[in-house]
C-alpha cells in the first residue's frame, strides 16, 4: 500500500485510458495516483491485448474533424451521441500526437487508410496471442514510467467503493483483505473511473445482454469485471443502452485451442461469404459486419452452431487480405477447416443439413445475380461489406463463434467525461473514460465500433484537462 492518500485525482484502472488521464493530469501539475487491480509491471489488460491501431471508425484518425464526425455517424448508423461524437471527432488529431510526445512510436502499414498510426513494434503477422513486447504492452509501461518520473503512483490495489459527500465523489475506498480488514481511503478532488467495462463478468453479460459468456469466447484479458459501473451507480449515473459489445468471428476452436485467438478474425470469410446454422440456413445480414454478426451470434438458442460458408475464391482472395489473415494463419494454428468438392461432400463432412445447405447457396447465389440480395430472408446487405458468389470449388466450412473484445454500453457522461446522473447534471467530481463509458459505439445490432485506444487517449486527455481547469479556478 502506499504511504499517501491525499491525491488532487484518483484514477481507477491502469489501461491506456487510465495512464492517459493521469499522464495528463500529472502534466500540469496535479497530485495523481492511479489504482489498478493487475499485478506487476506487465498487469492484464484490454490495452495490452489490442492490435495497437489508433483509428476512428476504420479512418485515419487525423482526417478533418467535420469528415470524422461523418464517418461516426455513418459507422453507428446516428446512434451516438453528438457531443461525444464531436468531442472524439476534435480530439483524435491531439491525442496521437500527444502519445508520441509520451514516447510512443508509430509505425504506417502502406496507404491502408485506418492503420496510419499503428503502436510498434507491431506484432507479427501470426495467429494466437502475442502482446509482449508489442506497441501496446512498451506504450504502456513507457506512461507508467512518465507518471513516475512526474510524481504520480501506480498503486497496484483493487478499488472497492466511492466515497460521497453531499452529492459530490471525495475519493476511493481501496483494497483490504478477504475479511475486509486494512481497507484504505484515498481522497481526492477528483475521481476518473477508467476499469475497462464489464465484459469479464458473466452475471452483468447475462443481465444487460442476455448472452451467456460461456458460450462466448472472451477475446480480450476478461480483467473489465464492472467495478466502474457498480460504483458509478451508487451515485445515481446514467447508463446508455448496454446491450451490444465489440468483438469478431473467431473459430470455434477457439475453446479449446489458445492459438488461433485472439487471431485470426474470421470476419471476413463470413461477411463476404455466409454464415449458416446447422440447419444449414442463414440466420444474419453478414453484410453488416463482423462485430454485427458477432453480437447476433452470441444472442443465438445456441451460439456454438455456427459456419462461415466460401468457396475457393474467397478463401483465396478475402481469406488473405486481412491484417492478421485466415489464409493460412488459421491452417498454421491448427484451426478446423473443412473442405470439399461439392456442397453436398461439405454437409456430410460438417453434420450441417445437405438440402437446406444447398438451397440456402442457390438462393444467396441467384439473388446476388440478379441483384435482389434484400428480398432473402434474412435481408442481405451489400455495403459495407460486398458479397461474393459461392460457386468456385473446393467449398469450405469454417466452424466459427462470438468473441467478445469488450462492451459498447457503459457509464454516460458529457464531452469532458463528466459522469452524468439520471437527473441530467454531471456528478460533481466524477468522470469516466474508455470501455467502461457508453453513448459513442453501440449503433444498430452492435455494428458501431468507433476505436478503442483512440477514443481511451482522446477522453482521457479531456478529463484530464477539465479536472486541471476546474481545480485551478
């Protein structure tokens, strides 16, 4: 434990969000420790499992504000919140240059417009889970060893409760042991909740998602466990819709074999190809996107009866274009990959229903032919996603599942973070920042992902700033 608990600001979660506010914070001149459950210098973390790509909606996130605030929109189908919106959409620009004055190095990957800022080293273009020593993993600890150097704490203790006094958050009652005993109380001018949401708590998944998460492959370090929100709601905060996550097609032997997540994806096999059941029908609009997709299939009766269904064209073509590619990360991981010279040879290899199989590829094929993809049953979208035909053997069946990377819904607060109540006025002395705050990602059927790192430095450095501004008058 440390010897002090008298702080300016208190933030709860050592993430990038979390380091971000603090380094912010500490910069100009306010007294800051940070409260993080993990242990050691390498400590779990959604931010240390990421891909390290700072990008607002799949664009660069140094592009005009007015056009990000379009593509927000669009990529959320208007759902999100507009302050927030222009909040992230002002910020973005600042932020990465920000992170670079921290120390961090940024590496281009040609002219793919949404990784022009990715964190490096990068990884490696593997399957599996490989995040020591990559972007993420060197940025974090170099904010760790800045908010040091500037007199702030990294103090590696669970937070347990608010502390209130007359309406107002005063600081945080922290760690103790299992009977409760040696608990401390950090009071501060200012408390910033930044614990990474609530997608490692099945009871929570289950509650606000109706998805049973041991159905659902975590995709990330499963550490967000909803203390942000739990507390948060002992003081009245408002809540956005908390039913939708982030995440991707992942195999479904995922389960079982710890290489082939959290790569490859498998969005793209799936979403320029279909996804069928064992009945051998589709059950989504692929053409919505991975994370959409992902979401309808967590939601399902049972959610690990699922196949992405292509042909050699698309295993050829889409299969290798993405960043950590199915074609042949997969393969090389050991993942399931069925292959066959007819659908009929597939079903039988698969179990899946050969008759409806193969009427639910006719009629995809067909209505992809004569352009009447929004009269099948499911409607199939083709933006943004563009279909392909399934015609040209061999055909494969990829068996596929949910992974969930973190939640959408979360805390609400206004555009410098400030935790709201469900009166409609901020929280005086309370904000929130990264995956435990809601009302930006989220649009229809989950597809709204907006970015993770990005808008974690972007919030964390607007709390930052307002708390400073408040405190100095």
């Amino acid at each position: 434990m440390s010897n002090e608990t008298n702080f300016d600001v208190v933030i709860i979660g050592g993430g990038i969000a979390g380091l971000a506010t603090a380094n912010r914070a500490a910069q100009q001149g306010l007294k800051v420790a940070v409260l993080e459950r993990g242990q050691g210098p390498q400590y779990l973390c959604n931010s240390r499992y990421s891909g390290g790509v700072l990008h607002i909606a799949m664009h660069n996130a140094k592009d005009p504000p007015e056009s990000l605030m379009e593509v927000i929109k669009t990529a959320t189908n208007g759902k999100a919140d507009p302050e927030l919106a222009r909040a992230l959409a002002t910020t973005a620009g600042r932020a990465i240059d920000w992170l670079q004055s921290e120390g961090a190095k940024y590496i281009r990957v040609g002219n793919i417009v949404w990784q022009q800022h990715v964190l490096a080293p990068p990884r490696p273009i593997v399957a599996g889970l490989d995040w020591k020593g990559r972007g993420p993993d060197v940025t974090l600890r170099q904010l760790v060893a800045n908010l040091q150097k500037r007199g702030g704490r990294l103090i590696q203790t669970p937070a347990l409760s608010l502390m209130e006094r007359e309406g107002r958050c005063v600081g945080v009652e922290a760690g103790g042991n299992e009977e409760g005993a040696n608990k401390e109380q950090f009071t501060a001018r200012a408390v910033v909740l930044a614990d990474g949401g609530y997608q490692g708590n099945a009871a929570l998944v289950r509650e606000h998602m109706g998805i049973d998460l041991a159905k659902v492959k975590t995709r990330g370090a499963g550490t967000g466990i909803g203390d942000g929100m739990r507390m948060a709601r002992e003081l009245d905060a408002r809540f956005s819709d908390l039913q939708y996550f982030y995440g991707h097609m992942l195999s479904r032997d995922a389960f079982t074999n710890d290489k082939v997540w959290p790569y490859p994806q498998l969005d793209e096999l799936g979403t320029v190809g279909i996804v069928v059941n064992d009945a051998g029908e589709r059950f989504v609009d692929e053409g919505q996107g991975g994370v959409f997709v992902a979401n309808t299939i967590a939601r399902l009766p049972n959610p690990l009866s699922t196949w992405a269904i292509l042909d050699e064209a698309i295993w050829a073509g889409p299969g290798r274009t993405a960043r950590i590619p199915a074609n042949p990360q997969l393969a090389n991981a050991g993942g399931t990959i069925i292959k066959a010279a007819t659908l009929a040879e597939l079903a039988a290899k698969t179990g899946i229903a050969r008759e409806p199989l193969e009427r639910t590829v006719a009629a995809y094929n067909a209505a992809l032919a004569n352009n009447t993809l929004a009269q099948l049953a499911p409607a199939r979208s083709d933006q943004p996603i563009k279909p392909a035909v399934i015609a040209k053997p061999p055909y494969y069946a990829v068996p596929i599942c949910a992974g969930m990377t973190y939640t959408f819904g979360g805390i609400f607060t206004d555009g410098d973070a400030r935790v709201m109540s469900t009166r409609g006025a901020p929280i005086e002395g309370l904000y929130a920042v990264g995956a435990t705050t809601g009302g930006l990602e989220g649009g229809v059927g989950g597809g709204g992902y907006v970015g993770g790192l990005i808008k974690g430095v972007s919030f964390g450095m607007r709390a930052a700033e307002h708390i400073a501004q408040t405190l100095k008058g």
